[in-house]
C-alpha cells in the first residue's frame, strides 16, 4: 500500500513516471534511500526516491526522483526528505557527493536545489527528457556540514 501512495504521489506531482518495478528494483537495491513524508493518518504525502552510482570511479549518490503533493508544499517536507537521502548517502556508502536532474523550466525546484539545499549546475543535459526539455545535471559535494 506504501508503494501504491509512493507511485501515485508521483503520478500527481511529476510529468517523469516509473513503473512499479522500479520501485521495487530501488528498494531491494538501496533501502537506505527512500524516505517518506507521511500525514499524522499515515498518508503518504511526499517522497524522495534516492540511489547510488554503482559504475562510478568516484562514490556518489544520485537522487532518482522527489516528490511532495501540492496540498503539503511550502511546508520544508522536500528538504527534510533531501537531507535524509543525503545523510543516509554518507553514512551508508561514504557518497563524495550527490547528483541530479531538473527540468530546466522547474523553477520552483531549482530554488529549493540551489538556493536552500546549495546544489550547483555541473552541466546541461540537452533534450533529457521524453518530451524534449534540457535538465540541468546538478551536484554538490558533501562536506563536514553539509547534512546538518
């Protein structure tokens, strides 16, 4: 049922939608990295859906997808869910930093990566995603500092 409130918060909030396998392939995968928002019913009402690079030379993180319905925005729930991802990334697998891709026009969430969660533009994806739109590949290294 989790699973079901997970993938259908997606389906609410994002035009980028997985299969219920790919949940599933996460959670078997990295434990560690799915966080969820829950309303005091046990309503799940945001996500971050987190993994680790497995081919990469260097450790790092990358956060797959996150989400939090709109009746719960502006609430700190994406930032609290991005810094546990994050934290869980250290301390379970020694992550060097953290990744991810934003659709060039989500405003909204380019202010929450690079303004509050202090992520920086590492390049542009052109034409990343389904329909077209560039993503900006977006990173920031962990320091000492960085989850607290």
């Amino acid at each position: 049922d989790d699973l079901l409130q997970v993938q259908n918060s997606n389906l609410w909030c994002l035009p980028e939608n997985y299969q219920m396998k790919y949940y599933y392939y996460h959670i078997m995968t990295w434990p560690q990295l799915l966080y969820v928002a829950e309303e005091r019913g046990g309503k799940i009402v945001g996500y971050v859906l987190a993994k680790m690079e497995e081919e990469a030379s260097v450790p790092h993180g990358h956060i797959t997808s996150l989400a939090v319905l709109r009746t719960h925005r502006k609430c700190g729930l994406a930032t609290k869910l991005m810094k546990a991802a994050q934290r869980a990334m250290v301390e379970s697998f020694r992550a060097e930093y953290v990744s991810l891709h934003v659709r060039e026009g989500n405003v909204a969430a380019i202010h929450l990566y690079r303004k509050t969660l202090k992520y920086q533009v590492y390049d542009i994806e052109k034409g990343y995603y389904a329909d077209g739109e560039d993503a900006y590949d977006m990173r920031m290294p962990f320091t000492e500092k960085c989850n607290q």
